[in-house]
C-alpha cells in the first residue's frame, strides 16, 4: 500500500493502491480517477489509458450473511499505528476469562514467548528465529545492509551476498509482525493462539532482533500490551516510502513518482530487452518437488464457517505422550505434502523410506537430514524420539 497523500491535512483524500480490482473500481465511480504508478489519470470512455474499467454499480449477493462469531475470528487486522491491537485476551472469537469471570487482559512477556517459540515455532524456525532450509529467518541482518542489491545471476562474479531481510532488519513495523502471528501461525493451527499468546511471542521475536520498546533495551522480564506496543519503532520504518506528509499536499505525490521512475531501485539501474541471460536457463529455474495438483484443483465452495481445531487422535495402543510430542516437532512437516517429507500416512512414501533399513531411518531422525532438523528441534532422549518414529510409520501401514 502506498501513501500519495498528506496524511495529516486530507484524511478524507487518502489514496491507496490495492490489489483488487472491485476497489479500483469503487474509487473511480467515485472520483472519476484512477491512480497507477502515483500517477493520476483521469477517466475518459470508460478507460484511464489503456487499461478499461467497469464503472457498473454492481451488486453481489452470494453466500450468507457472517456470524457474528466469524467476524471477530477473522476481523483481526492491526495497522502501523496500532489500531486493532486487542485490549482483551480472545481465542476462537471468544473472550478468556479470569478467575473472577472478567475479560482477561491481553499481555504476555518475552520469557514467555520464547517458552511458545521453543513448542510451536522452533520445528519450523529453528533455534531463536535462526530460520531452517524451507523457512524464514526471523533474527538477524542490519538495516544498513539493505542497499545490497542482488545481481543478475548470470554475471561473470554475480553478488553472492546479499542482505538478511528479517523481522528486525527489514519489516517497517511491529504491528506486521502481531498480526501475521495471530492470522498464520502456528503453521499446523493458524488463529489457535490467544491474543496474551501472541503478545509474548511478538515480544520474544522484537527482543531478540534488539528492538527497543520506547526507546529501551528489552530483556526477559518485558511485558507488551496494547498501552506499549505502539510505542516500539522499527529500524527501517522510513525505508518503503518517500517522505510524503509534506507542508504542501501535492509534494507527497510527487515524492512518490520520482521514487517509482528512478531505475535504480529495482537492481542494477540498466534494462535488458531480450538475450538478457547468456547460460542454460534451466540452471536458474526454481522447481517444485512435489506435484500440488491433486490439492489445487478442489471443488469450489463458500463454506467459511469456523471449525474448532482438532486434536490429535489415537487409539488405545498409542501412547497420547508419543502422539502429542509427534503434534510438537513432526506434523508441521509431516502432516502437509506440500512440504516435500514423506507424510504421516502415505503408505508407499514411507515403504521407500523403510528401503534403507529402521537403523538408517533412526539415525537420520535424530542427526537430522536434508531440512529436517535433529530431532524435529526437540530436546528428547533418543529413545524418545525413536518412539515418535513408530508411531509415525505404524501410522502409515
């Protein structure tokens, strides 16, 4: 999203671009302007420039109307200035009470959020946001580092180091970083942490990329809330826009087209129109492994009601320990195709797998293979562990 506007002198004519069409849309029958590179057409025969647009007042009525329920699930959006951070503890939509039956207040600290990384995050993430093969790294890099650009990979000495773009070094502000967690993790179960859960793990990740909270050093015993949170600035919050709350209000625009028409802010500054890269392209391409199609192509429907998560499953002969402990450090990997290991299930993946014999099969688990961390990032015994290995191929039998 771009700001063309004074923000502070014409709220009421605060342009953004989006995504979506219906919005664009929606503001040219209104204004009868489009907005496209912070450049400003005007509407003339149903187009701006080459580019048609549907000026029908159109109406949709499909689906039904949402449950109350489902919008606070699902309504969780939090802006750079804080707006949407709760004030109260929710989980599924629902308030978490306290031991006298009142709304809980929503607060967590960072000792706490590295308690949840370490159980929900670190399978993936490994290590104190150290990132694992497949996976960001959350902590780390310095802002100072971002001029660095990557070359074109078919240079003679293309730049083999680029910069860390991580939470601390690159993401513009501390609200991103609440509401990603709260919408999309954990991987397995988006939207099953509680607003205080969220808080803790937000301040665990801005503790240890060295973030400041009013201009403080954090340490274990930080506590983020709705009140402070507002109050962290992130290192690079002035390194996605020009400066655009200007004295006069049409300098913001202005700000915004010299940025966009300088070439050199896309790489090398230079253009290629055809034979841009000399050696066999196929070395460049990036493939997948595992072939999406049969999960891609699902019948459409516009059932979006809510469904309370599940637990794990297991039958009299399971230990629920073993299966609990395969939730923590397997499933993510291991309960999605997507990802590339063999699932929990799949009955020939892991008869090839069983090809190398039960020994073979421990010791990779517990030293680690390919992206998969030793141990899944667990902490247990070998035998232990060994125990989730069962549990895994009696499971795909």
């Amino acid at each position: 999203m771009f700001k063309l506007e004074n923000t502070i002198k014409l709220k009421k004519t605060l342009l953004t671009f989006g995504l979506s069409t219906l919005l664009a849309s929606s503001l040219v029958a209104k204004n009868d302007m489009s907005v496209d590179g912070a450049v400003k057409y005007p509407i003339k025969d149903g187009k701006y420039g080459p580019y048609h647009i549907n000026t029908q007042d159109v109406k949709y009525n499909n689906g039904r109307a949402v449950t109350s329920l489902e919008k606070k699930v699902w309504d969780i959006d939090v802006r750079p200035d804080g707006e949407g951070l709760p004030k109260y503890d929710m989980k599924h939509g629902k308030p978490v009470l306290d031991e006298n039956g009142n709304p809980k207040i929503a607060e967590g600290s960072v000792e706490w959020g590295e308690e949840l990384y370490d159980a929900q995050c670190a399978m993936c993430h490994g290590e104190f946001g150290a990132g694992g093969k497949g996976y960001p790294t959350l902590v780390g890099g310095k802002t100072s580092d971002l001029v660095i650009q990557r070359l074109n990979p078919a240079d003679k000495h293309p730049n083999p180091s680029v910069a860390l773009k991580t939470v601390g070094s690159y993401w513009p502000y501390a609200s991103t970083l609440f509401w990603y967690i709260q919408d999309s993790m954990p991987f397995t179960a988006p939207k099953t942490l509680t607003n205080s859960e969220v808080y803790a793990l937000s301040a665990f990740l801005l503790y240890s990329n060295g973030i400041k909270l009013d201009g403080e050093e954090m340490d274990s015993e930080t506590v983020l809330n709705k009140e402070n949170f507002s109050k962290i600035k992130m290192p690079n919050v002035n390194g996605f826009y020009p400066e655009v709350n200007t004295k006069d209000p049409h300098q913001g625009p202005k700000n915004m087209q010299k940025l966009l028409s300088d070439p050199t802010i896309y790489g090398k500054g230079t253009r290629c129109m055809k034979d841009c890269i000399k050696p066999n392209v196929d070395d460049l391409l990036m493939k997948i492994r595992v072939d999406l199609a049969p999960n891609v192509n699902q019948p459409i429907s516009t059932e979006r009601t809510w469904k309370e998560p599940k637990k794990q499953e297991c039958n009299d002969n399971v230990d629920p320990v073993v299966a609990e402990n395969y939730n923590t450090y397997c499933s993510a990997c291991h309960s999605n195709k997507a990802i590339g290991a063999p699932v929990i299930g799949d009955k020939a993946a892991w008869a090839t797998v069983l090809e190398k014999g039960i020994d073979e099969v421990y010791e990779n688990g517990i030293n680690g293979i390919n992206a998969m961390p030793p141990k899944g990032t667990s902490n247990l015994p070998d035998e232990e562990f060994k125990k989730i290995i069962d549990y895994i191929i009696d499971s795909s039998k």
